[in-house]
C-alpha cells in the first residue's frame, strides 16, 4: 500500500460523478465565497460504478404537479423552476425546449391523465395516427453528454480528479483516508456521497462492520429503453403514449429515437425484454413514421436509486456533520439534483 504522509488532506471529498456530484460541484463553484479557498477530491469510476446519468432518456417536465399536496410534489415544483431558471439565466448546452403530447388510448390512462391534468382536449398530431384524449404543455429534453459536459467546463472550482474506485474507507484522527483501487490514500476532513444506485449495491462493502443499514427502505430501480440513431427530421419531438415515451432529438450532436422505458427491481443491467416489446408494438401500431423491428434499435439500461416514498435524500449521516449523502432522485434526476445539490451546499457549510 501507498504511503500516506505526504498526500494533501482535502476539505471535502466528492464520490461520484452522476449529476448529483456535477450538480453539487457546480453549484459551489458559483459561491466563491465558499469555493475560493476550499479543496476538493472527485472520485470516481465510470467502470465500475457508471453513473445513471449517461443512461436516460433526461427530459425535464412540470408534468401538472400542484403546489402544497405533498412534500414530494413540493420537491419537483421546486427542482422544475430551479432547471427552468437555470436554462433560462444560463442556456446551457444540451437542453432543448420541445412541446410535448401526452396522450391515452384507454379508459384507465385517461382517468390518471384527467386526475393529473384536469382538463383534456383532443390531440391531433402529424406523429400520431389517429386522434386521442391528452394534454400538450413545453417541456425540456436533455442531451446527457452535452449537458454534463457543459456543467463539468463551466465548474470553475479547485478540485483534484481521480479515476479509481473507492476501495475503502477508514477514520484516523478525525480524518478519513479513502482507500482506492490501486492502493493510493486520499485523506478528507469531510466526505460527500453522491452515488446513486452504487450506495446500496456497495454498503456493506464500505459501511463500518456491524453498522446499522441506512439502505433497507431504499430500493434499485433499473430503467430499460430502446434507442437508435435515425434520421426523422429536422426538429426534435416528444411523446408519452399510455405513459411509455416516444423521444426524438434531434440536434448537431445526435439524431435519436428512444422507445421505453420498462423498469426492474435490483441491480440488474439485464432488461425486461419482453415489457419492452409489448411498448415497443403498442406504440408503433399509432404512429405514423414507421420504427422498424427492434432488432434494429440498442438496449439501454441505468440503475436508478429510489428513496421511501420516491422523496429526496440529502442529509448529514453523522453527529459531527463530516459525513453527507445525496440519493433518492429516481427518475427525476435532472431536476432534483439541483435542487439537493443547493440544499447540501448550505449544510455542509453552514450545519
């Protein structure tokens, strides 16, 4: 093992690199008052540990949530308008601005789109083939590598890269040393966890022996969609039929469809193959540009973490406020990321 004396103690250690941890960083790098002085080690391995972020479909919508129903719906209201500031102040690569349809074909789906919505109309779209009950409001949709590309160039902050993955974690004289695959030693007064998925799949791998779980409640969701890349115009388009989505974009970077998505409880990169097909032949009988046959299109899948109750997790683990972790942004995490990552700046300098 690497010797320890001579490595720097950092003031922060951030482990991850989803967009809680690019959030996160981003958000610091904007404080300068809190940024300027403060060091800071990214840790992270994409190939053992692949974030989610690089595997959605990353759109961002208000999607008819009301205010004061519930903390979590008081959560994405809030999150939605922290995004929509943000594209709005910023304009960041990556992130368009696209009507979309939400449509039902059956009695059922009506029902929970009227409960959503209140009042539907009926759709008539040159992408569907028929007319159906729905609703159409502007929502973003989001290129991941783009976008995060953007956020990593416009993080302006002191911060140390290393691509290994965290192998353990130890606590000496109120510092930790962060043990990595290749044996080196990063040594952290504080240490943020931002690592979605990987949090559950790797806590008894990094917990203390005999600790106590603070991932029972917590569930892996892994999220699978079909995607290829086609050429079907001009203008990027988005579609939710029955609550499966039908996604186009269409911008200098890529021209992609993306069909799905089908969901599976643990941590299983294998998808629901055949809950994919049935989406995949639904939605294709009420379109009118023709798909092709699934064989033509990739499997996509990303682990999501999911919190009791889908609310957000962004909290000290410990008494003396050295130990932090946000996670529980599901399926939302291109909004709620933002919004954990501004709450966690302020805990973990101001308590």
């Amino acid at each position: 093992m690497q010797n320890s004396s001579n490595i720097e103690i950092y003031d922060l250690a951030v482990i991850g690199n989803g967009i809680a941890a690019q959030s996160f960083l981003w958000n610091l790098s904007l404080q300068e008052s809190k940024s300027q002085n403060f060091s800071i080690a990214h840790i992270y391995s994409e190939k053992l540990a692949p974030a989610c972020t690089l595997r959605s479909s990353a759109t961002v919508s208000l999607n008819g949530i009301e205010a004061d129903v519930s903390t979590l719906g008081n959560d994405m209201r809030e999150a939605f308008f922290m995004f929509d500031d943000l594209f709005k102040t910023h304009r960041p690569n990556g992130v368009e601005v696209v009507p979309r349809t939400v449509v039902s074909t059956n009695e059922n789906d009506t029902k929970k789109l009227t409960r959503r919505y209140k009042t539907l109309k009926k759709i008539n779209s040159n992408r569907l083939n028929c007319e159906l009950d729905g609703a159409e409001y502007n929502s973003y949709i989001i290129t991941p590598e783009v976008f995060t590309k953007w956020l990593r160039s416009n993080t302006q902050i002191k911060k140390d890269e290393f691509l290994l993955f965290l192998k353990n974690l130890e606590k000496k004289d109120d510092v930790y040393h962060l043990i990595l695959e290749d044996g080196k030693i990063i040594k952290a007064k504080k240490i943020l966890f931002a690592m979605g998925a990987y949090a559950k799949i790797f806590e008894k791998f990094l917990a203390p022996t005999g600790a106590e779980s603070i991932e029972i409640k917590n569930t892996i969701k892994a999220g699978s969609y079909f995607e290829q890349n086609i050429d079907l115009g001009d203008k990027s388009f988005y579609l939710s039929i029955d609550g499966h989505q039908v996604l186009y974009r269409k911008n200098s970077f890529e021209s992609k469809l993306i069909i799905g998505s089908a969901t599976t409880i643990g941590a299983f990169e294998a998808p629901d193959y055949q809950a994919l097909a049935a989406i995949f032949n639904k939605v294709k009988t009420l379109l009118t540009f023709d798909l092709g046959e699934m064989s033509d299109f990739k499997l996509v899948t990303g682990l999501r973490h999911k919190g009791p109750k889908r609310l957000l997790i962004c909290e000290a683990l410990d008494e003396d406020k050295s130990l932090f972790r946000i996670n529980g942004l599901y399926k939302n995490g291109y909004t709620l990321g933002f919004l954990a990552s501004k709450r966690m700046v302020n805990l973990i300098f101001n308590g």
